[in-house]
C-alpha cells in the first residue's frame, strides 16, 4: 500500500464519492425549503430527464471503450490514443442523443 498511484486514486475516489453525496445532500435541503414555502419548482418534472441522461452518456461512453478496444486491437493504434478520442466522440453522441429526446418528450 505504498505505492502512491494507489493512494491517488483512492483519494480520488473518496473525493468523488464524498462531492455526490454533498451534492445530494445539499439539493434535497434546497427542495425542502421551497416545498416548505410554498414554491414547488418545475425541478421534479426533470428529474426523469436527467436520469435518462446520464443513462444514455454512460451507455455511449461504455460503448466508446469497447469500440476503442476493438480499434485498438485490430491496427496498430495503441490505446492511450484511441480510447479518449472515442470517449470524447461517444460522449458527444450520447450528449447529442439525449438532447434530442429531451427535445421530443417537449412537445
């Protein structure tokens, strides 16, 4: 456990976990407040959308990684090359994607 990779990346993801969980946290407090004064918000009627958002970029970018790894293992690209160009460009897909069904759902 002495390798400092591993305590890096530990603590990132500490930091992370943590920063979601405040993140939660402190939106739920801001929803209680406005229900509590009367001023309930279009925020609930959205949070079927942003689930179906982040549901579509995951998708696309677990379909960015398996498509880099294939890239990759057929030519000569190594991966440090193919797998953040094909995350960025799945990414953008899936962000694409979701915002045209949000678009639809609209009317």
């Amino acid at each position: 456990m002495n390798d400092p990779v591993a305590i890096v990346v530990i603590a990132l993801i500490v930091a992370v976990v943590f920063s979601i969980f405040y993140l939660i946290k402190s939106k739920h407090l801001e929803r209680m407040a406005k229900i509590e004064s009367g001023m309930i918000d279009q925020d609930f009627k959205d949070s079927s959308n942003l689930i179906l958002n982040v549901g579509i970029l995951l998708c696309s970018l677990a379909l960015g990684v398996f498509i880099s790894y294939l890239f990759s293992v057929y030519s000569d690209i190594p991966n440090y090359v193919t797998i953040p160009g094909f995350l960025l460009l799945f990414g953008g897909i899936g962000f694409i994607i979701s915002y045209l069904l949000s678009k639809k759902n609209e009317n």
